[in-house]
C-alpha cells in the first residue's frame, strides 16, 4: 500500500529481531552504526532511463526529443496475426526475433501486441500478391458484410470472434508463443490485442462483438501461455476489462490517448480499474488528436501510468513550445518507478558470518512500482571496486509504491577477509540479464553500485 502523505515521509516497516531469530540490539551496538544520506538526483536533470517505465520505442518512431535515453521497443504493425501465421499452422516469428534483438541492443525489453483486425490500415491496402498480407489471416472465417457497410468494412471484414475456428487459432498462436518466448528475458509485457480493431478491444459498432466468455477465453489463452509476464487489456469497454482483472492480478491496462480529456474515464468510474496499477501496470500512448501534453503529464501521475510512447502526437518535438516540451519531458520522468535510497543505516563494523541489523530507507517519486523482482543486495566493495561480498536483502521494489518505506533487516557477509571496505546497494536482475537498476540517486560507480561509505570487518 502507498505510505505517506508527502514524498519525504519515512514510515518503517519494522521486521523484528526475535522474527529473524536475532538478539536484539543493545545500547552499545546501536552507538556503533553509521548512517549514509545519498543525495537524490533531482527531476531537472536528465532521463534516468529503466526497464519498462519511461518513454518507449513506440512503433519504430525514435524517441523525442532525439537521443532521449531509453531501453524498450513496442511492437504492434510489425507483429500482426496476418503476418505471423499466413498458412495456417505455419509460424513465420522472424519480427519478433528481429524486435527482442533490438531491445537487447537497446538494453531493454521487446512488449508486443498481435491484432487480429486493422480496417483501413496501411497492410490492408497491399495487394493480394504482396508479401506483407492483410492483418487478418486469409484463412480464418470472417463476417459477412452489408453490400450497405462502409467500404472500410467491405474490403476488411471482421473475423467471426465467435467461431470455435477463431478462438482455437488464437489459443494455437499463443502456446506457441509462449513456449518460444515466455522465459526470455528480452520479454516484457503482452497485450492482449486478439479482438477489435487495431487490437484495442472496440470495433466501432461495426459487426457482432464478442461475446465476454469467448473473450476471457482470449485473455486466459495469453495468460497461460506467459505465465511470468504481465498482461494487457485495453480499458474501452468496460464489460470486457472488469471480468478480465478478476483473472489474475497479472493483468494490467492498456490506456490510450494520453493527453486526451476523456483519458481516465474508466479509471473515475470503477474501483477495480483505478487500482489495478498496484499489482500490474497501467501502459499508455500520446493521442493524435485533441492531445494537451501538460494534461498529459498530469495523468500519469494521477493513474499511475508506468510508459508512454515516442509519439503518436500531431506535431514534432521542435514544433513545441517551451511549456509542451517541459511538460513532454516531465510526462516522461515521472511514468513508472523512480526510486531514491533515502538512507542506509549500518553498523561502522561488522563481524565477518554474524548477523547485523540494517535500516534502509526508500523513496519513490514515480508514479508507480516496478512490477518485476530486482534484487537489492548490500554489497562490500575493495578499494579497487571489485565486490568482496553480497547480502541479498529481504526488500521487494515492488511492494514499494509511490511514496516513502524504511526495513529493518538482517544483513551477513559470510567467508569476507577481515579489512577495511565501501558499503554500497545494489538492484540487480536476478536473471542476470538486465544492468543493475539505475537509481534517482547520485554515486553510480560503473557496475552499477551505488557507494555509501566507509565500513570495516573485524
């Protein structure tokens, strides 16, 4: 739960010594600790850019203003079911392995969504022979159309989401999806993008919709197959989102048209929307129209939205004024987690396999958790730098939402040579694949520690 009523508020978490089968500290021990205040680096400085928060790659489009730091790429035209699967059974993935090496050389993670159904976009306009195929696979069954409808509709006819055909193809996709790309570390979130229009869960009032069984069958078939990943649903249609969020606390929210009057309606009128971002993330991207970027800025920090997008916005970076780009960038900064080591209370010397009490205080100033499980480690660095010793600490970012906590824990460096040493924190990816999270706080050394001071091993 959030804690605090201002950014600087500590409250503690206090994890009692008897809990952890320690002897609790006397007089004397607590006389011997020294606490470390880093100073934070302030939002007026620049990006600090992190995994899955902040502006993303949005549909190839470079980030704004150019050389804007960020790791991650989203995918969505690149990855459509037309393209995936042309022959039925037949996968062609090479896209998403192109996207998932893209984000590693970015140092950051691929998140995609595969729509089913795209009236009027550019892949529809290709002609029968050409090798980029419409979005909605040739060979699935579709709706019959009104020689009435708009042409739109006529030359791109919504698929049958009803059809038993439709739902077992869309389960087929996924498993297979799944199996190749579930526990790839490059990964990062999924949409759920399989109905509507543009995968965005509407379809205009255009067709027969589907029905919310078949679409928790949608959402489920995602879910399983990505048993370690978050999972997106559009919020437009309320009637399909409510019984989808009952699902599994894994599934997020995909929000458009940030900066748009009419962002958070769904958010305003129901509980279970505005709270999701507590267990998963709120994912958005600019509107192009009727966009006010500075009330853009405001909603992410009012539902905690986690990403936005390169652009999507009806104008360029240099055509904004000093006001709009502010607010662009501040929009930005404080999407998703930002968080800021407060203090780190330790003792001045430490007994090498014994434990000892710590006390260290957490801020974070974004707008929302990460939701993946770093690792924060208290770390002995040599005065080369090189790390002497690691203790993992019990402390889950992501039960850290905005706002302030303090823990009280157990910390050991077993097998470390007697000596003098830095102690430093460290968050890193327990997968070993991600650099350590870069924090609002000044004194990254190049391996990603943080230094807090001097401490000795007796």
């Amino acid at each position: 739960m959030t804690i605090g009523t201002t950014r600087r508020a500590v409250i503690a978490l206090v994890i009692t010594a008897a809990v952890l089968g320690l002897a609790p500290l006397g007089p004397a021990h607590a006389a011997d600790t020294v606490t470390f205040t880093p100073a934070a680096i302030p939002f007026s400085a620049g990006e600090i850019a992190g995994i899955d928060r902040g502006q993303d790659m949005w549909q190839g489009i470079a980030t704004q203003p150019a050389g804007w730091p960020t790791h991650d790429v989203y995918y969505r035209d690149q990855v459509y079911w037309g393209r995936l699967e042309r022959t039925r059974g037949r996968y062609d993935l090479s896209q998403l392995d192109a996207g998932l090496a893209q984000a590693k050389a970015m140092g950051g993670k691929l998140s995609f969504r595969v729509m089913a159904w795209c009236p009027g976009c550019w892949m529809e306009s290709q002609p029968a022979s050409s090798p980029k195929p419409p979005a909605t696979p040739r060979w699935l069954p579709k709706q019959r159309v009104s020689a009435k409808a708009p042409a739109v509709y006529r030359k791109s006819p919504p698929p049958d989401w009803n059809s038993p055909t439709f739902i077992r193809a869309w389960q087929q996709l996924m498993a297979r999806l799944g199996r190749r790309y579930d526990r790839d570390p490059r990964l990062g979130y999924v949409d759920v993008g399989g109905y509507g229009s543009a995968g965005e869960w509407q379809t205009g009032g255009f067709g027969r919709p589907i029905t919310v069984a078949n679409a928790k069958r949608l959402v489920a078939a995602v879910l399983k197959a990505f048993p370690h990943h978050e999972v997106l649903i559009n919020t437009m249609i309320p009637s399909y989102v409510l019984p989808a969020l009952r699902m599994s606390p894994r599934v997020g929210l995909r929000q458009d048209c940030l900066g748009a009057k009419s962002f958070g309606w769904t958010f305003d009128a129901y509980p279970a929307i505005r709270t999701r971002w507590r267990t998963a993330p709120v994912v958005s991207e600019w509107c192009h129209s009727g966009t006010s970027i500075q009330r853009g800025a405001a909603q992410v920090s009012r539902y905690h939205v986690s990403v936005t997008s390169s652009s999507n916005i009806p104008w360029t970076y240099p055509q904004l004024s000093a006001a709009q780009r502010s607010a662009w960038a501040g929009a930005a900064k404080h999407a998703g987690y930002r968080y800021e080591v407060a203090s780190v209370t330790a003792p001045r010397t430490w007994t090498a396999g014994s434990p000892s009490d710590v006390t260290v205080a957490v801020r974070n100033v974004g707008s929302a958790p990460t939701y993946d499980a770093w690792r924060v480690e208290l770390r002995l660095l040599r005065p080369d730098g090189t790390v002497a010793a690691s203790s993992v600490l019990p402390i889950d970012l992501r039960k850290v939402l905005p706002g302030s906590r303090s823990f009280h824990v157990a910390a050991s460096f077993p097998g470390v040579a007697a000596g003098d040493y830095r102690l430093a924190l460290a968050v890193v990816d327990p997968s070993g694949y991600a650099a350590p999270m870069a924090l609002a706080t000044t004194g990254r050394d190049d391996g990603g520690d943080y230094p807090l001071g001097a401490v000795s091993v007796g």
